[in-house]
C-alpha cells in the first residue's frame, strides 16, 4: 500500500496540493476540510500556514525561523493573537492586536490577507489532528535542501532555481490549473518537509502551547 505524504500551500482558488507517493499528483481543492478528506489519505500533511495562536502577539517558532533566513526574515509572517483573529477589517484587527499587550504591534497587510484562510485552518485544528497536520515554510525548506538562500520566488530566476532543485528531488509537480507556479512549488518542496516528519528528521522550531492545546511549532 502507497505511503502519501501532502504538502500544501493557500492560493487563490483555494489550497494548493501536491502529494507525493509512488507517484507525484497536484491540485487544487476549494476548502481546508477537502485537504483533510484527500482519498490518498496521506500520513502527514506539511502546510504553509500558522497552526496555533498566541495569547501576545509574537511566536518563538517564528522568531526562530527568521534566524535561518537571513536577509528573507521578511517571508516569514506574525499571525494575530487569538483575541484579534475574528476583529474585522484590517483597522479593527490591527487594534485588537495592539491592545494584548503593552507594546504589542499591529499586523502587517500581508497577514491579515492570510487571514480568512488561517481562520479555515484554525477552526479545524485539534491538538489531536496535529499529529498528521504540521506547521511548515517553503522558503526554509529550500533553504534547506539548496545550503543557501534562493532569490525571489517570484522571478524567473527564482522559479527555475526552485524547479531544478525540486527535479533533482523527484518533487517537481505537474502543473494544476487554479494555482500559481509559486504557489505549487511551495506545496512540493513541503512534500520533503512531510518526508522528514515521517521520518523523524525534520528539525523543530519552538513547541509552546496556545490556550487551546496547539503547539506553535514549524518543522523544517
């Protein structure tokens, strides 16, 4: 019987994923709830996206993730505390942000952007469900597999350096309608990041809990 592992990355139709097995398969399913119904049934899905709120803002996880991306600290982005999640527009979630804590600072644009899908996703997880569904970034995975950092992924440039490495990895993914290439290749190098989960490879950052039981951790 196939072992499949998922990786999975938001996009804008959806939830981008590729899954690797005896094959690779990619896609694109509207809602978090079709990615936890694949019929693969993969044993781990690694996605691109926080798992677990904090009480104030700021994450170690993510604090410690920025450290080995030196010069791309940028790509990695600061969920909401809980309390701000469901706020409203953008100047009501920024000011519920602010008011946890003392000090504590707005959201950038780009996050609350992200915030419909991560609403999806966290309405969804358990600490239970968090054994098959783990916390993990394209962009350290790269990383990673390359020993230095790749330029924009958004560029040329960076799309064929991404695509060799993921061909010399056997993670190079057909392409899918509804996706953008970035957006699938996410998805793919994550694949790698499942690999290792399963494996018992895959390095940890952080690991504290949030007050529903959810470690906010990112595997790499």
């Amino acid at each position: 019987m196939t072992m499949w592992v998922a990786g999975v990355d938001g996009c804008r139709n959806g939830w981008c994923v590729v899954l690797a097995g005896d094959e690779l398969r990619s896609r694109v399913v509207a809602t978090f709830a079709e990615v936890l119904e694949l019929p693969e049934r993969p044993r781990v899905i690694a996605i691109d996206m926080p798992i677990g709120l904090p009480r104030v803002p700021g994450r170690a996880a993510d604090a410690l993730a920025r450290t080995l991306l030196p010069g791309r600290a940028s790509t990695i982005f600061s969920p909401p505390a809980r309390a701000a999640l469901d706020a409203g527009d953008y100047a009501a979630t920024c000011a519920a942000n602010r008011a946890t804590a003392p000090g504590a600072p707005a959201i950038s644009i780009q996050a609350f952007n992200l915030l419909p899908k991560l609403r999806e996703l966290d309405a969804a997880m358990t600490p239970r469900l968090q054994r098959r569904v783990r916390e993990a970034h394209p962009e350290l995975a790269f990383a990673e597999v390359a020993g230095r950092m790749l330029v924009n992924k958004k560029t040329p440039p960076g799309q064929r350096a991404r695509a060799r490495l993921l061909k010399s990895l056997g993670l190079l993914p057909p392409p899918v309608r509804g996706a953008a290439l970035d957006d699938l290749f996410d998805a793919a190098i994550l694949c790698w990041t499942a690999r290792r989960i399963v494996e018992g490879t895959a390095r940890v950052l952080g690991g504290d809990r949030d007050e529903r039981g959810l470690r906010m951790e990112v595997l790499t």
